[in-house]
C-alpha cells in the first residue's frame, strides 16, 4: 500500500473527525437518536464544525479520484505520496482554521489544497504518461 493510498484513509477519518468537536461542545445536549438535527448546530463551534465536516466530504471524491488516476497512469510514485501527503496536511491546517474562526486563512488554504489536488490530477501530463 502506497502513501498516497494511505492518505486516502487519512482525509476519511480526517472528514470524520471534523465533527467531533461539535458533539463535544454539546455532549448533554447531543441526541444520537436525531444525528442530523439543525438545532443541535448553532452558529459558534458546532456550526463550524459541521462545515468543516461537510466540505471534507465535498473534497473528498475528487482528491480520491486524481489519486487514483496518477496511481494508474505510473506517474513516479514519490510525486504522488508528496502531493497526496501536501493535500491531508493542508486539509488538516483547513479544518483547524475552519474551528479557530479564521475564514480568511481557512479560506488561503483551501486553496492551496486545491491547488495540490489539481497538481495530482495532472500529474500524469506532467509525467508524460
């Protein structure tokens, strides 16, 4: 199993972890029986929370899908672990800003992950393969 195929699982549990923070914040008032109530996610952390979870999974299918595409057209295996491991890292400094209240560097990063992920997608036109 490569890096990058290892990231894959990270950005998942990554995504996953992003809402902890909210169920955290309001463990007494949490109701396991009604996961997705809108009350429960007030502005303040927990509304942070879940859209820092929710943009993880709107990343996640293309970040998985240029992984995918540069593992199978041979581009050189290094490229993608250090481009793979570049995006979870800045997914994980995103998420960090998305909970600090910081909109304007979360937002700086988000692109740069991006960025990353179009570096992936491409890279097998970069490599000439």
């Amino acid at each position: 199993m490569t890096i990058a195929e290892l990231c894959l699982l990270a950005a998942v549990i990554l995504t996953i972890a992003s809402i902890a923070p909210a169920k955290l914040d309001g463990a007494r008032e949490y109701d396991n029986a009604n996961p997705r109530d809108p009350r429960f996610y007030t502005p303040g952390l927990r509304a942070r929370s879940q859209g820092a979870h929710f943009n993880g999974y709107e990343a996640f299918p293309f970040f998985a899908a240029s992984v995918l595409l540069a593992e199978i057209r041979s581009v050189p295996q290094g490229t993608v672990d250090s481009l793979a491991a570049a995006f979870v890292v800045a997914r994980l400094v995103y998420v960090l800003l998305y909970l600090a209240n910081r909109p304007t560097l979360r937002s700086v990063v988000w692109s740069v992950a991006f960025v990353g992920n179009l570096a992936i997608f491409f890279s097998p036109v970069w490599a000439g393969r």
